[in-house]
C-alpha cells in the first residue's frame, strides 16, 4: 500500500464542503479539500484563472478535478474565503493574516472587492482588539487608511485599558520607516495633551477680546458663557477676604445672542485650576473617567467651599456651585471627546 493511500483527507467547513455548489477541489498541503466555484475565483485574480488553464489534475474526486496548492489550510481557508460574497473570517491569529496577506501578494489578487473584504475582516477581528500596533505598521505598509485609523484608536484605548499593556511591533515594523512609526506616537502624544490644550487655550490673559485677538486662533475652543458654572452674580455679596475674589482668572467665551461675539469674564483660580488638573490627567489617562474622576472634582470642592467656609455666601452657595461644577464637568467631558475624534493621523494617504 503507498503511504499516499494511508494518508487522511478531509473536507473544508462551509462555504467549502462537499455539499458546495462547485466545479474545482482545492487542495491545501496538508490535505484539505476546498470545494470552490471557478467562476468566482477568476474575479478575484487573473492567477486563478491560469492556475485552471495550464493544471493538468492527475486525481477527480467527486467528477471534480483536485489542484494540489502549496499553501495550508489555515491560510487556504480566509484566502478563499475573502474572494467568495460571504461572511468575513475571523482572524485570531497575527501570523495567518499576514500569511493570508502575503499569500493574496503572490497570487496577485487586488480587485477592490477582496482588498475591501479583507480590510474589512482586519478591522473587526480579534487581532485588531489585541494587537493593534501591529495592524498599524501593516496598515501603514499597505497605505490601508481605515486600518490605520482604527489600529492607532484601538492602541491608545489599549494603554487605557491595561496598565501592563505595552506597544508592541513584530517582523512588520522593519517594512515600515521611523517617520511612519512616529505618526503612531504623535498621535498618542497629540490625544493626550487635547484636555490640557482645550483647558490652557480658554484662558484669556487679560483686555477685552476683538477680532484682533481671535483671528489667529480660528481652531480654538470657544466655550459659550452659558457652560461656565458661575453666573456674574457669583462675585457679588461675598464676604471681605473671600478667596473666590482675591484669586480670579479671565477666560474667553461666547455668546449666541444677540450677535456671535466673544469676551472675557472673570472666574476664580480654584475652578480654572480644576480644569487644568483635569488636562493633566487626562495626559496621562486619555479617557473620560479621568475627566469625570470623583477626587479631582471633591479637590475642587474642597477649594471652593470648604477652604472658604468664612465667606457667608460661599457656604449658602455651596449646593449650587457643587450643582454647576458637576454639570461643567460633563460639558468639559463632551467637548475634550468631541475633539479627540477630530485628531488626525498625519498619513499621507486616506
């Protein structure tokens, strides 16, 4: 008996199995049958199309010729996959996507709807979840812009997530150039610092505001004076010596009525300083619950009322300052998300 015949082959899993609709049986190196439609595979790539013509199949099985590949199931499976109108596969490992990858180079398939197909099964596969500096440096390689995109979210995400989460990068990130490789690190550096740079950018100095002053800066972030949690009236009625008086800063707002314009009102040092406590802790944990974070806000508290507790209308104040800080934070919290979605990765594709 020849070792061939002691050998175990088997069929694919679905869309692939014998109960396929099919004209061709490809079969991986280690002895799996893929049951495939020619038809579809030729729209994929003119290789498939010579692979059929010039094969002279010495084995039928099923009145089907069988083409032996040289590539195994793992890779032969998603490959094929990605050229049928099917679901995606899932990609659970780094190293068969980018067998995958290299496996669709060499058979010179790069019609739209595979390259799509498989862009697509990148983004939403568990290795994206897991190694996202990896599917940016294979992204960057490929100038898959969506890729990239979504890989460097997900990066910066991770950090957030895991403490013990360090970027990592494999064979990959020697195809791609350090300047690539700084896009990803600006981009980190660029999410952290929008908290602090919303929060710095507000401040006024002192002078009124003209069209002067806003004209350089038309990316600013203008907040309307209806968000700040401090009416005019907070400075009224306080009682001599009252630290919400003798510390103030000045910072631009605007409002919608009766004309768009922007001004400077004064607010006092405890509440600006809460929200530059916010910006420096949100470089170091770029999310919301660092915006939202309880101690920040009870350290801001703290200053507005308990280190005024002298001031008559700081203690009857008490309940709406806390009132308004909180609603502030959630503003502020909105505003720092809104911008974060808006930085770019400075990519020379799309």
């Amino acid at each position: 008996m020849s070792t061939l015949n002691t050998l175990v082959i088997t069929d694919a899993s679905s869309p692939f199995d014998s109960k396929a609709k099919a004209d061709v049986i490809l079969r991986s190196v280690d002895l799996v049958d893929f049951h495939a439609l020619r038809y579809l595979l030729t729209l994929a790539s003119p290789f498939f199309d010579s692979l059929f013509n010039d094969a002279s199949p010495d084995i039928i099985k099923n009145e089907k010729p069988v083409i032996t590949m040289q590539e195994g199931c793992r890779v032969l499976g998603p490959l094929l996959q990605l050229c049928y109108p099917s679901s995606p596969p899932l990609f659970e490992d780094i190293g068969v996507l980018m067998e995958v990858i290299s496996t669709a180079s060499k058979f010179c398939i790069d019609s739209e709807g595979f390259l799509g197909s498989l862009r697509h099964a990148v983004l939403i596969s568990p290795v994206m979840q897991a190694n996202p500096e990896r599917l940016f440096a294979i992204g960057i390689r490929h100038r898959w812009g969506d890729v990239c995109k979504t890989a460097a979210a997900r990066s910066v995400a991770l950090e957030v997530e895991s403490a013990l989460h360090r970027r990592t990068f494999g064979d990959e990130l020697s195809h791609i150039t350090a300047a690539e490789l700084y896009i990803l690190i600006n981009y980190h550096q660029e999410i952290a610092d929008v908290a602090l740079r919303i929060a710095q950018e507000i401040e006024s100095g002192s002078g009124p505001a003209n069209a002067n002053v806003v004209a350089p800066y038309p990316n600013n972030i203008w907040f309307s004076s209806k968000d700040i949690p401090l009416p005019i009236s907070f400075f009224k009625d306080h009682t001599n010596g009252c630290q919400s008086l003798q510390i103030t800063r000045k910072i631009w707002v605007y409002d919608l009525h009766p004309d768009d314009h922007v001004f400077t009102i004064d607010v006092p040092a405890w509440w600006y300083e809460y929200t530059l406590d916010i910006g420096f802790r949100f470089r170091d944990k770029p999310c919301r619950e660092m915006i939202l974070d309880p101690e920040l806000f009870q350290k801001a508290v703290n200053k507005a009322i308990h280190e005024n507790s002298r001031c008559t209308k700081c203690r009857d104040d008490a309940s709406i300052i806390i009132r308004r800080l909180h609603d502030w934070t959630y503003v502020f919290a909105r505003v720092v998300e809104d911008n974060v979605k808006e930085v770019k990765l400075n990519t020379d594709f799309s």
